[in-house]
C-alpha cells in the first residue's frame, strides 16, 4: 500500500479548496506530481506544495491501495475527499467544511471535528468523524431536495442543525446530541441519534426511518402515535428496549410513511 503524508506549512489564512486531497486523483504520482496539484485560495489557483509538505512511502498504484494520512489542523481547508470513489484519508485533527461531500467509494476517518456540509449527499462509502460535526452533515446542497443516498455516516460526538437533510438512502449515526430540524425532508435511509435533539426532528419527512435514544425538546406535531414496541428491527439492526413509534410527518402529506421510534416518549399514546 501506497501513504501519503500530508503536513499542513503552517497555520491557513483564508480557507483553502483542496478537492484534489482523495485517492483516486493522487494515486500513482510521484511526490513531486503531488506537490504541483493545484488548489483555490480565494481568487488563485496555487500549487497544492505551498500549504503542505508531502511524503510518500511505500508502493501502489491504484486508488484502492492508496492512503492519504492528513497531519495537522485542516479545518480552514475545504472539500477534501471530495467525489473520491475509493482508497482511505485519515486526518490527524480538525476537518474543515465539506469533507467527504459526493462521495461514492473508500473511507474517511478524522481524528477531530468536521466542518459544516461534510458527507453532503453522500453516495457510499464511510464517513467516520471522531468528534463532532457542523451543520447540514450528509444533506442536499443548496437548491436540492435529495441528500444523502447510500454509504455511511458515523459521528461520535455532537452533530448540529439540518443533519441528514433530505436523506434517502444509506445510514447517520449520531453518539452525541443533535440541535434542530435534524432529518428535515426525509425520504429514506436511517438516521440514528442516541442523546438528544431539540426542536423539528424529521420534519417534512415522507419516508425512511429516525430512531432517537435521548429527548426531543420540542416534538413535531405532525407525528401521529402508533404504539409501543419492544426491542423492535429495523432492517438489520435491532434495536434494546422499550420504544414509541410514530409516523409523519403528516403536516406535509396523508399518507406519510416516515417512521419515527422514541425511547424517551413511551408514555405518549399510552
């Protein structure tokens, strides 16, 4: 297996876009090819060598083989892993916004937090964060009502707003708390939160399903109660305990077929 090693030149000024940081784009290359990459800094494109150090060791040549470990603080530099199709970065610290967005192959572990829209509309894969992460993480872009559809997402601290916005396919997984309209426009996929939300989770949502270990504050009121379940499946995983489930949200539609499983609201219906 080939390793790339990247290590930030110092502290970034003005956020840098760095969409060529993935596997299949730097596989193969010699250092010296790497390091000519080009990159944004607000209205320039500069070579990739003026913000990072390079070393490579070991040998391969495709992208599956490939691995870029990222040392340093990278969170004023955006999009990387961007569309990456396989191979694996590991980033040794903070991420900055977009990481892993359209991604449809390989693997993204960071060591840190994660910028705002990273994983956004996620295609496969797995994006690991090992702290917490933005706003809209593995959600549609701006002018777009599908987000995430396959791959996965696991965030092992706090996630904010707007997490899986209009997710159809794949999986989030949330350690931490979540803040608002989490699962906003759902129409399919899994979205896992075991602490706490605060107001309109899955709102709008028309499929897919939310299970949620913690407290919603504020629950949506287009959620209608359709009993209690213990230890219920969904798909592959099965989940402990005792859990109301809801449909909705039918605030937006009749016929609705989002499903919602709360452990802290098995009162409500009872």
């Amino acid at each position: 297996m080939a390793e790339i090693k990247l290590v930030p030149r110092g502290k970034i000024g003005i956020t840098v876009e760095a969409e060529v940081i993935r596997p299949d784009l730097i596989a193969g290359k010699t250092k010296e090819q790497i390091e000519e990459l080009l990159v944004w800094q607000g209205p320039k494109e500069l070579p990739l060598s003026q913000f990072f150090e390079v070393d490579i060791q070991g040998n391969g040549g495709s992208p599956e083989e490939t691995k870029i470990i990222i040392d340093g603080d990278v969170s004023r530099v955006k999009r990387i892993g961007q569309g990456m199709n396989s191979g694996m970065i590991e980033i040794l610290g903070p991420a900055g916004m977009y990481t892993g967005a359209e991604m449809t192959g390989g693997k993204i572990l960071v060591r840190g937090d994660a910028g705002s829209w990273s994983g956004m509309e996620l295609k496969g894969g797995l994006l690991q964060i090992s702290g917490n992460a933005g706003d809209h993480v593995g959600s549609a872009y701006r002018g777009s009502w599908r987000g995430m559809t396959g791959g996965q997402i696991i965030i092992q601290g706090d996630a904010r707003s707007q997490l899986g916005g209009g997710l159809a396919g794949g999986s989030i997984t949330v350690e931490g708390n979540v803040e608002n309209f989490c699962a906003i426009r759902q129409a399919g996929g899994l979205l896992i939160i075991k602490g706490n939300a605060v107001r309109g989770l899955g709102a709008e949502m028309s499929g897919g399903t939310v299970v949620i270990l913690g407290e919603v504050k504020n629950f949506s009121p287009g959620f209608v109660h359709q009993g209690i379940e213990i230890n219920p499946k969904i798909g592959e995983i099965e989940l402990e305990g005792r859990f109301a489930r809801f449909m909705g949200d039918y605030a937006v539609g009749k016929n609705p077929k989002g499903m919602l499983y709360s452990r802290m609201a098995q009162e409500v219906g009872e």
